[in-house]
C-alpha cells in the first residue's frame, strides 16, 4: 500500500479547500500589502502594521483556525474509512499516523501563514524589513502557532472518535470562543490560546521580542501537557472504539 503519508498531501493538494484557503490567506497579504503605502522603518512596525493585519487573534478566532480544522477534516474523512482502518493491525499506529499527519498539517499551515507575512513585509519595507529581530520574532510566533494548531487538532480528533467530524469541528470552534467569551464578560487577564497563537502579548517595546515571562512560559506549557494527555486519551479511545457496528 501507499503509504498513508502520501496519499493525505496527494488529497490536500487536489483538494478545493487547500486552494480556497491558500487564496483568501494570500488575498489578505496583498490587502495588507497595498492598503497604506507607508514604509516599514522598525521592527515594531512591521510586526505592528503587519504581522498583526495577517494574524490578528480575530483574524486567528475566524478565519486561520477553522480553515485549519476544515483541512484536518480531510485527515479524518480518509483514516476513518473502512478501506483505511482494516489495512492497520493495531489502533496505535493508526491514531499514531494521525497524529504524525497532524504535525505535518500544523507546520505546513504554520509555513504559509509566515511566508505571506515575510512577503508582505519585504513588498511594504524591502528586505531590510527582514531583521533579524523581526525573524525572531516570526520564530517565536512559529512555535506557538504549530503547538497551538496540534492541541486543536488533537482535541479535534478526540471529538471525532466520539462523534463525527462535522461536530468535532463545531465543537473545538466553540470551546474556544466560550472561553474567549467568558473571559471578556469576567474581564479576566489572561491570554486564551488564539492570543498566543496571535503573539498578541507582544508590547512593541525593544528587547521584548526575544523574552516570555514565566506566566507565558508556563501557560505554553500547559498548552503542551494538554496535547499530550489528549494523546493519550484519543490512544485509549482508538483501542476501545467499535468503528464497524457503531456505523
């Protein structure tokens, strides 16, 4: 058999939604790029007037993230076929491939989103827009997204073992806006997983770009933890499911 890897990037890249969404996303970059014709003179602002045009938390909340989980649905409509799941003899491998493909989705995802940027960055400021401390910056906010992106996915998958893909979907998009929702009605101070997907806790101030202080640290952490012990949850799950009857 093919191997699964190959036959998902053959899916993704047929696929009319990878297209649609690599079109708005580049949509969005020429918006950004042409919309004020103001040079880029800092790193503050081309991290202010672009990076955070492009990957805005509402931005993230409405448009990148469930562009992301409307991709994975891809994912899950082919390892859930029967054709699919009698070619593995054991259930780890196969939430385990899942997972795998899960990353590579993340980094792909991730990789776009920071090439649109990178390019409207030199378009608006040149490569001298390209600092060093602006590609600090875009690595930072790399990590976060792709961690960001696999704890949603996991989550996703999760749901989906319990149900189907299409509430799995609206489930995690949900969760995520009632706590953003419950956040502002508390008005707690706290960063949800959107705003840190975003780097939104950046101040604009010299020397920020290269630090996290230890809340940010730790909440990425538990952000990291949470991924894993949904791992394992959906490991567990994919052992206990009856894919077959339950259809």
């Amino acid at each position: 058999m093919k191997h699964i890897y190959f036959v998902l990037l053959h899916k993704l890249f047929v696929s009319k939604r990878f297209y649609i969404w690599l079109l708005i996303l580049i949509g969005l970059g020429i918006k950004t790029a042409v919309q004020e014709s103001n040079p880029l003179k800092t790193t503050e602002d081309a991290i202010l007037t672009v990076y955070y045009q492009i990957a805005h938390p509402l931005v993230m909340n409405w448009f990148i993230i469930p562009c992301f989980l409307f991709l994975l649905g891809i994912v899950t409509n082919v390892f859930h076929r029967n054709q699919i799941i009698l070619k593995y003899s054991y259930s780890n491998t196969w939430w385990k491939d899942q997972t795998v493909v899960l990353l590579l989705l993340s980094l792909l995802h991730t990789f776009a989103i920071h090439t649109v940027i990178a390019g409207v960055a030199v378009t608006r400021g040149g490569m001298e827009s390209l600092t060093n401390d602006f590609i600090l910056f875009l690595g930072l906010s790399s990590t976060m997204q792709v961690l960001g992106f696999t704890l949603l996915g996991v989550g996703y998958y999760v749901i989906t073992l319990l149900t189907n893909s299409y509430i799995g979907f609206f489930a995690t998009i949900l969760f995520i806006n009632f706590v953003d929702v419950v956040k502002r009605l508390l008005k707690l101070e706290f960063n949800t997983l959107q705003e840190y997907m975003s780097a939104s806790f950046y101040t604009g101030k010299p020397g920020t770009i290269m630090t996290l202080e230890t809340i940010h640290l730790f909440t990425l952490s538990s952000f990291l933890l949470v991924a894993v012990l949904l791992y394992f949850i959906g490991n567990i799950l994919s052992h206990e499911k009856d894919y077959f009857w339950s259809r």
